[in-house]
C-alpha cells in the first residue's frame, strides 16, 4: 500500500524482490570501471488496488536511490596502473543492493520478462556508489 504521511514521504509495500526489481535483460554488459544496476521499480498500485497516478510513480522512479548490482566492468575497484585489486576489495558484488547517485549515471529502460513492464537500467563508476543497504531495499522510502 502507499501512505502519505505529515512529513509527505510516501510508502510502498511490495510483494517481494522481483516486484521492486524484476528480472529483465539490460541489453548490454557493462566495460571499463562501470557498475551496471536496476534501479527499484515504482508500484502501479498499492496492494488495496487503488492505481498510482503518473505524477506519484514519477516522483517515486527520479527520487529512488536504491538499486541492485546486475554487473561490474572488469576493471571495477582495481589500480587502474596495475590491475590489482584495492587493497580494501570490491565494495559490493552482483546482487548487492547499493544506494545510487540520484543524478548522474546513464540510463534506459528495458521491458521486463514478463512484458509488463519497464525496467530501468544504470551504469555508474565504481567511484560513484557509497553504501551498500543493510537492511529491506523494499523500505527504503522515496521522499517527494
């Protein structure tokens, strides 16, 4: 369902990870230091059935900073002189959830497995991600 609450944050509770990130095929592999990831997909409606209007869901796709790690580029958190990697190791791994810059990157949509849908697909630097999500990448609340 979604909530809009006092401090005008909005909520979305989804059924389950291949909901917020469906599975879809991103139509490239990422090269060089590049880190490919699927930004969490906005809700249609909530789980009561009541349909998000465009201005909601597009406030909740630009204001999503969580996405899953699809792909790393070969070069990703190594020396780029030596090709070694850091010292501290790679930051995360495919399948981790990180929070994403809100601008920058490049990015497209790609329709998701089962047709229903868009999916939309990143590449950031390895540089460009900070944090990997400790807790639900479900909770992680957009604020409008």
């Amino acid at each position: 369902s979604a909530t809009l609450d006092y401090e005008n944050k909005i909520e979305f509770d989804y059924v389950d990870l291949d909901e917020a990130f469906p599975p879809c095929d991103p139509g490239f592999a990422p090269s060089g230091s590049a880190i490919m990831v699927q930004i969490r997909t906005a809700k249609k409606k909530t789980k009561g059935g009541i349909i998000l209007v465009d201005d909601v869901r597009e406030t909740e796709i630009w204001n999503t900073q969580i996405g899953k790690v699809i792909g790393i580029g070969p070069v990703a958190f190594r020396n780029r002189n030596t090709m070694e990697l850091w010292p501290e190791g790679a930051w995360y791994s495919i399948g981790d959830f990180i929070r994403v810059p809100k601008y920058g990157g490049d990015r497209w949509t790609v329709p998701t497995a089962d047709g229903q849908g868009q999916a939309i697909i990143a590449l950031f630097n390895d540089l460009d991600s900070k944090a990997v999500a400790t807790g639900d990448p479900t909770k992680i609340k957009a604020f409008l």
